[in-house]
C-alpha cells in the first residue's frame, strides 16, 4: 500500500511484543510544541471502528516512541476531544461544570433550536482548541509521563506493582520491565489464589449459617419419624452459594435422601397439598393436607411416606449396631 510502513507495535494481541512481530501503518501527521516532537500512525488495512462518528474517528492513533508504537487507545477525533473541550468549555460556559446550566438557560430562553445553534459553536470551538498540535503534544506527554512514573514505581518495588511497558519503552529499559513483569504476574497469581481461598471460605461459611436452620429441621423430622408425632411438611432451603439455593418441603426432601421412589405427582401432591403426617407405632396412621375445590387426598402418599418411615427405622437401627459394634 502506498505511503505505508512495516512498523513494530509495542504490544502483540495485548502483551509485549516479545518477538518483534511488524504491522503495517500509515504516517497520520507529525505533531509539536516545539521541545517534543510525536509522529502519529495508523493502520493500514480496514478501520478499527465499526461505527465511526465521523472521517477521522475510523482509526486508532499510535505514538512512535524509540522504535515502536504505542497504541494511544483512541482515534484522532477523540483525540481533539479530549484536547479541546475543556479550552472550548472555558471560552463559551465559564468551565465544564457549568455546561449542564449553559444548556438549559439556552433551552428556557430559545428553545431546542436555541441549544443546537449553540452545540454547533461548541463542537467548532472543540475542534478549534483540540486540533492544536500543541495541545494535542502536551495531552500525549502528559499520559506518556503516567506511564513513566508507574514503571518507575514498579522499579523501585521490585515488581510489586504494574511495570508498565510504555514507560519502560520511553526509559529505554524493556530487558528489566520483562524481568519485573514476571514478577509482579507470579505475586498476581499469589494474591488471587489467597483471595479465592479466603473466598471459598467465607463463602462455606455463609452457606454452612444458611443451612443450619433446614438441617435441624431435617433432624427434627428425622427424629419425629423415628419416635412417632406430627411431621410438618414445612419448606426447608439449602444454600450451595451465596447467589443459588433450593428450597424444598421437607417430606419431599427426605424421600430423596432415603431413596424412596414417589411418583412425579405424587410429589407435587406433596408439595402443594400436604400439611402434615401423623406418625405413630412405625406407620402413618393419617396426614392433614390443604383442600381446595378440586383437590383430594393420596393414597399412594400412604404408601410412599411408610416406606420412608421404615428407611429412617432401618438405618437408625443400624447406626445403634454399629456403635454397639
């Protein structure tokens, strides 16, 4: 392509270009304040916007600095955006927190038509005061000066926090922001595992609070089963996560845990139209259970509740063995 250049991009699908891998861009402009000179590159092939707002919102600008390219992380409009609107600001509103009362004075006083006259000027001032070379030279600076103090920082911590890249680029000391960068993922890595740790745990520990009520209501039942009286079939709920539970009657729950195979509607009987269970010598001598206009009892709960209540029998006979034992 013609006015294009094989240039090397500081960063390769987002980390250090450890291998010099090249793109193709193409010389934007070159701009000055007069000490500090950037020259400003963008890509050759199709625009990195989908949606531009305007011509020259279509690409990424990149900053050459020592042999490679930064990515400046917006396109040239916003870039005089970012320049000029405070300046533009300053000259018609007094200042940026002023624009919101601007704004309305001008929609009391002349209506829509009144503010979009108005918006006009501004974004002509926006451009007027952002597409200065200076500003835009001294914007650049100033954020490329961020990125020197960070890596300055991680220098001084041993890699404790970010060492950023660019401003190692602008240091000239990429060999030691590598060493530094492995540093700071490994303690990255170590941080997160303490914090997922310290996470799980306060996540069983929240669980394990939620879940005491419906255990004991489990044992209760449990106990109830196994020494005869009235088992309500209230609802219990476990928690697996701070954000997911399941609730389910109690009466429900216990044929699951105990095996006992009880037809899908006979469940939902269960779960709708059971109040309670009376339990006594081993067997369930009745049960209360919601009327309604169309509802009725189960006989098959009879059926599926006194297996339940000789699993509970069996296994407490068997814990008593094997303590015996």
């Amino acid at each position: 392509m013609e006015g294009s250049k094989l240039m090397t991009p500081l960063f390769y699908d987002g980390n250090f270009n450890r291998e010099g891998r090249k793109m193709r861009l193409v010389l934007e402009r070159e701009i000055s304040d007069g000490a500090q000179t950037y020259r400003l590159w963008r890509s050759a092939g199709k625009p990195d916007l989908d949606y531009p707002r305007t011509e020259n919102d279509k690409y990424i600008l990149h900053v050459e600095i020592n042999g490679y390219l930064i990515p400046l992380g917006m396109t040239d409009f916003s870039l005089t955006d970012c320049c000029g609107f405070s300046p533009a600001a300053e000259k018609l509103y007094g200042g940026k927190d002023n624009r919101g009362k601007w704004i309305d004075a001008l929609r009391e006083s002349g209506g829509n038509d009144a503010v979009n006259a108005a918006l006009v000027e501004e974004r002509m001032e926006i451009e007027r005061f952002g597409s200065d070379p200076a500003r835009q030279t001294d914007y650049i600076r100033t954020l490329i000066n961020k990125r020197v103090d960070a890596y300055q920082k991680a220098k001084e911590n041993g890699g404790q926090t970010f060492p950023d890249f660019v401003g190692a680029l602008v240091m000239d000391d990429l060999a030691r922001c590598v060493e530094l960068s492995e540093v700071y993922q490994a303690k990255r890595k170590a941080d997160e595992a303490i914090r997922r740790t310290r996470a799980a745990e306060e996540e069983k520990a929240y669980c394990e609070k939620r879940n005491r009520p419906a255990e004991q209501a489990v044992s209760a039942a449990i106990q109830v089963i196994r020494e005869g009286g009235v088992l309500k079939n209230e609802t219990i709920t476990f928690y697996q996560s701070r954000y997911s539970s399941s609730s389910y009657s109690i009466v429900n729950y216990l044929m699951r845990q105990y095996h006992v195979d009880v037809p899908l509607r006979t469940q939902g009987w269960i779960n709708e139209m059971l109040a309670s269970a009376t339990i006594r010598n081993g067997r369930c001598e009745h049960y209360q259970f919601f009327h309604s206009k169309r509802g009725k009892g189960s006989q098959k709960f009879f059926e599926c509740m006194n297996h339940l209540i000789r699993a509970v029998v069996e296994q407490a006979q068997s814990e008593t063995k094997d303590g015996a034992a």
